[in-house]
C-alpha cells in the first residue's frame, strides 16, 4: 500500500507491507553511497539485509537510546559523510526507531545544507507517528529535541514485518502515539483499542494512525496552527522524559502520563487510562513536578510566560490554548486526574 504526503515543497510516498525491507531498490535508488544510520538495538539480520543490497554501503551504528540524540554523536555521523566523501546525490538512510530517524534526518537536514534522506521505521513509535512529518531534531542540555528542523524524507518504508523482533515493552510504548491519534482525531482508530485488543488490529491501527498524521501535515506542514495538536501528551510528556528519560522511561510512557491531565472528560480519562493500562502502561507515573516544571519553562511551545496546550474535551476533537505556565503548573501538579 503507499500513501502520498502532497506537501507544498513537494511530496513523497509512504509505503506499507510486509517483506519491503528485502525489496528496497523498487523504492529507492541505491546505486550510489549510502550512509546506514542504525543502533545496537536493532537486530543484525534486519541491517544485513539493507546492506547487502546497497552496492556502497557505509553502516554507522551508534548506542541505543535517547542519549545518541545529541550534539558529539550528530557530530561524529557528519565528520563521517566529510571523510568519506558524501555528496547531496548521495543518501543517508535512517534503520531504526525515532531516535535514529530524528539523528540521522537532522544529519541529512545540515550537511552540505541537505542531503537525500530516506526513514526506514523498525519500531511500533516511529511506523506510527515519527517517521513522517518532517520533524528532525537532537536534545540539548536535557531538553529534549530542541535544536532541529523541518526536513521531509525522500520516502518512507514501513515493513510490518520487522516488528517481528520488536520487545513487548518498545511494541506497546509505540501505541501510545496511535491512542494519541484517535483522542485527537480519529475516534474510530481509539475504538480499535477497546476491541479485543492491539494485536488483533495492528495493520489498521499503523494505517489509521499515519493517516491522521498525513492529514495534519498536508493543512500546516510546519506546525503554525493546526499542527500542534499532535503535541497532546508531549508538553508534559516531554518534561517527564528530559527528567526521566535517560533512568530508563521511553517516549510514549512520559506521554502517556503527559496526557490523563489533559483530557476534560472523566469518562474520557477513564477510558483513555483503561486502554493505556491495557498495554501495559502506568499513566499515573509518580513524578516530581517541580523537577518537571523546570523543563517544561524551556519548552519551544512557551512565549511570553504562556504556552500553547492541547485539550481533549471530547473524543476525536483537539483544542489548542494558550495558558499561562501557572495554568499549566497546576495541571502538573493533579488537576484533572481525580475521577
């Protein structure tokens, strides 16, 4: 299947199917160098079977984890395309979950001001939400993705297959970002959760979930208006994550816990903690919000004291806010997680 992203700088498809990682030269062109950008995390048999198709291949592999998102390891992957020569015809192909995706498509973004970039997502987190967008970007001083840019892949893969190898607990934290998609947009996609489970509906949720990102993407590519309320869950998710982040939590834990705070509804919160809890998330992580709160005054999202939320008051409707921090201190703090 191949969704088309139509985006005013020119589109590029997303491509869906099990086996496309043993097929990449019907989708990318390959015939020149290429800089395979992956983790010690992703299994070997996944990133032999992309080099042994490209004919110059020049595989990079950095740790596993949060801390490779960052200014000595971005470093050391351009220092790498200088000595070897990479020009902008050739290609840096990302293999791996959002972390890689996010490191190597901001690598792409600056060196020799852009370089071809093609996301081959391995994770349930970066095949459902972070590996179309645009959204590339390393962490600084703890705060997480603040120096980055807007910089569209050439084409995405996702191959269903290679979830295969995925750990339960990577497997479910990626979901989170779909149970985001539906309380923001898609109802149905949410409901999919309450029926029987995400295993029974893994394909449709991927592709619903993709396609709610492509149809914010395709109205405000570069997060003016309507794009922001993809953040749900993330403007205290992300301050739970610079916190604890690199103890262990991932992505979609901190959102998950970013987002019960932000719902109106209790009936909603309600569901919305039932299906978390089904995957085998805590939306109720204990935290220190004042620790959290230090963060989050770093936010990209603040301006002149305020800053921008994102509210669900009813399922499948997003409201964007502008509050002060105060407000959001209070949310932080329990309001609107009894019930």
């Amino acid at each position: 299947m191949e969704l088309q992203l139509h985006l005013a700088g020119g589109g590029y498809s997303v491509f869906l199917g099990k086996g496309l990682l043993f097929g990449l030269s019907d989708f990318i062109h390959l015939n020149r160098k290429v800089f395979l950008v992956t983790d010690d995390g992703v299994p070997e048999k996944w990133v032999q079977a992309v080099q042994a198709q490209c004919p110059d291949c020049h595989l990079e592999t950095v740790p596993q984890g949060e801390g490779a998102k960052s200014f000595p390891v971005y470093e050391r992957l351009c220092s790498r395309l200088l000595e070897l020569r990479f020009t902008r015809r050739d290609l840096i192909l990302a293999l791996g979950g959002g972390v890689i995706g996010d490191l190597a498509g901001f690598a792409a973004a600056t060196y020799l001001r852009g370089i071809d970039f093609v996301n081959i997502p391995t994770t349930t987190l970066s095949q459902i939400d972070s590996s179309i967008g645009g959204k590339v970007a390393i962490n600084l001083d703890g705060v997480k993705n603040c120096v980055g840019a807007f910089y569209q892949p050439q084409a995405v893969l996702v191959d269903s297959e290679v979830l295969s190898t995925l750990p339960a607990r990577h497997y479910a934290n990626g979901l989170v970002e779909a149970v985001k998609a539906g309380l923001i947009y898609d109802p149905e996609l949410f409901g999919l959760f309450e029926q029987g489970g995400a295993a029974a509906h893994l394909d449709e949720i991927v592709l619903r979930s993709l396609r709610v990102k492509k149809a914010v993407v395709e109205q405000d590519e570069k997060e003016s208006g309507l794009r922001r309320i993809l953040n749900f869950g993330h403007t205290i998710g992300h301050g739970v994550e610079s916190v604890y982040g690199l103890s262990g939590l991932y992505h979609g834990e901190a959102v998950a816990v970013g987002m019960l705070p932000m719902i109106e509804s209790p009936a909603l919160r309600e569901r919305t903690e039932r299906v978390l809890r089904g995957l085998g998330i805590n939306p109720r992580m204990p935290y220190d919000p004042e620790a959290v709160y230090e963060v989050m005054t770093r936010d990209k999202k603040t301006h002149g004291g305020q800053i921008t939320i994102v509210t669900v008051a009813e399922l499948g409707k997003a409201c964007l806010e502008d509050v002060p921090m105060e407000a959001l201190k209070s949310r932080l703090c329990g309001k609107g997680l009894e019930g």
